[in-house]
C-alpha cells in the first residue's frame, strides 16, 4: 500500500506553515510500503492533524493525499471501510475508547470486524500479558488509568491486519520500561506483516529502528 503526499497543507495553517521549513507540508513525500517513518512535530505544527489527513477523517487542506495512486476523496465509503479494516491501523492521541465497554470489548471491536479475525483472543490475552494489561480487560475503560487505556488502544489497532500503522504520540503516558515493551510488541507485529507504520511524536527518540526521519 502506498501512501503519498503532494503539497499538502492544512487550511487553517497555511499562512503560520508556510513562514517555516517542513519536511512534510508543502512537500511532495512518498513513503516507502513497510518502512518506520518518524516524523517529529513541534507543538503546534498539524502533528495530530497530518495523521487525521491520512486515516482521512478530516478533510481541510489543499494538495493531495494518495493511496496506491488514487486520491482520498475517489474512494467511495465502501472502499474506505474495507481499506480500514485491513490496510491500514491507527492509534489516535486520544484513544477513543469507547467507555462504557470493557477494555477486551474495546479491542474486539477492531478484531471481529472480519469474518475470519486476524487475531485469536489467545493472541490477544498474550499482548495484553505483554503490555501489563491483564487485570483490566474485563474493566470498563473509564476505570482504567491513561497509560492502561493507551496500552488497550495499542492491542486494538494491532488486533486487525493492517499495511500501514498510523500512531500519534502511542507512548506519551507510559514509563520507559512499559513503552519499551509496546515499542518491541508493535515492531514483531509490523515485521511479521511486513507492513510499516509512521509515527508522530513531540521528541527524538530511539523507540524503534527507524528508516526514515522527518521534521514536521
């Protein structure tokens, strides 16, 4: 699956992007089927809004995004579930977990979308014992902590197949030791589809073995 952009920019920043040097707006960037792609984003500079443009939930930009070389808007809203539910994952910085169902409801939510589901529940009790969540995937979500409610969100959107994993800021409320194991968790699970992700954060850092920086 290949994403590309061609001179995107967001409307409501056009004016404040275009005054500084970007990596990604106004660029014409491809990124590469499988490849980890970081992407660093000062505060204030479309991180979370560049990530909406590529799960295409919003809509408010000039240029173009392209997936296999056709333009967002040309998929019709059968296509765009199909894509969602096998092509391509996403972890939003707000988690968007649904409250009132339990924390396994949550993730069964991505992961029986499919007649045949990608991931078992054995494999989905084995992540959850990876990540530390165990004891809180029969909780309601709005009883988790954050950093539980982010490590449920991280299971969910490995729990369906996917070419491309879309993660905005996955470990900000994490310790080093739990980030370093969703970090290795979600690395086995790209490698093994060989699928890639891109990752928006606010830092540098050495999470993963990245192929490819960017400065939003």
């Amino acid at each position: 699956m290949q994403i590309q952009i061609q001179h995107l920019l967001p409307i409501p920043l056009k004016d404040k992007l275009l005054q500084r040097t970007s990596g990604i707006w106004n660029q014409d960037v491809s990124f590469s089927p499988g490849s980890f792609v970081k992407i660093k984003a000062p505060s204030g500079t479309g991180k979370t809004t560049l990530v909406h443009y590529l799960y295409h939930i919003r809509y408010d930009y000039t240029g173009t995004v392209l997936v296999n070389n056709r333009p967002w808007p040309s998929y019709n809203k059968n296509e765009l579930a199909t894509m969602r539910q096998q092509q391509i994952s996403i972890i939003f910085q707000d988690l968007r977990l649904f409250e009132q169902l339990s924390a396994v409801e949550n993730i069964n939510l991505k992961r029986v979308m499919l007649p045949n589901p990608y991931c078992s529940p054995e494999k989905i009790r084995e992540m959850a014992a990876r990540l530390n969540v165990t004891h809180v995937l029969q909780q309601s979500s709005k009883t988790l902590s954050y950093g539980e409610r982010q490590r449920i969100a991280i299971i969910r959107a490995l729990s369906q197949p996917f070419q491309w994993l879309l993660m905005d800021e996955p470990f900000s409320h994490l310790d080093e030791e739990n980030t370093r194991r969703a970090a290795n968790l979600i690395a086995e699970e790209c490698k093994a589809r060989n699928a890639g992700f891109i990752l928006t954060d606010l830092d540098d850092d050495q999470h993963f073995s990245y192929d490819v920086h960017y400065q939003l």
